[in-house]
C-alpha cells in the first residue's frame, strides 16, 4: 500500500497536469534563428503553434514533449490501477 507522502505527491502531479496546457506537445527544432534553441510547441483548433516550453539542449525539449500533461495523467492512472490491484492481493 502506497504511504501518504507518495499519495499526495501524485495528486499534486496530477493537480499539475490537469491544469497545463491541454494539446499534443511537439519537439520544434527550428524554434530559434540560429538552430540552437529548441521550443516545446503545442496546438489546437485555435492556435497553429505556441511555445510552452524553451531549452538550449534538444533532448531535453525532447523529453518535455513527451513528458506532456496526458502522458502524465496516463502514467498516474496506470500506478493506481496497479497499486490498486496489488492492495486486493494483500
């Protein structure tokens, strides 16, 4: 059973995630006009493209796309729901 410090660290990631920029994240390597900044970059229906997030180092704006708000929430669901399944084993 997960102790309390861990249940409320991911309600907080989760509180987070809930309230970011809601749109797939993509990596944009032609963020900068001299190729050496990378944005995080985000779209909908009413914005083609908007920068959530700036990085001089491309794997790290790499891994903030990937790391965006749904695949978090995802993550959180599936650690509950195995969490879940191994607490109806005890």
């Amino acid at each position: 059973m997960a102790d309390k410090y861990d249940a409320d660290k991911y309600s907080e990631l989760e509180r987070l995630a809930r309230a970011a920029t809601k749109a797939p994240w993509f990596f944009n390597p032609n963020a900068g006009d001299d190729g050496e900044l990378y944005s995080v970059t985000h779209r909908n229906q009413r914005n083609p493209g908007l920068d959530v997030a700036f990085t001089h180092v491309a794997h790290d704006a790499k891994f903030i796309a990937a790391a965006n708000p749904a695949a978090v929430l995802d993550l959180i669901a599936e650690l509950r729901r195995l969490r879940a399944a191994l607490d109806a084993k005890e």
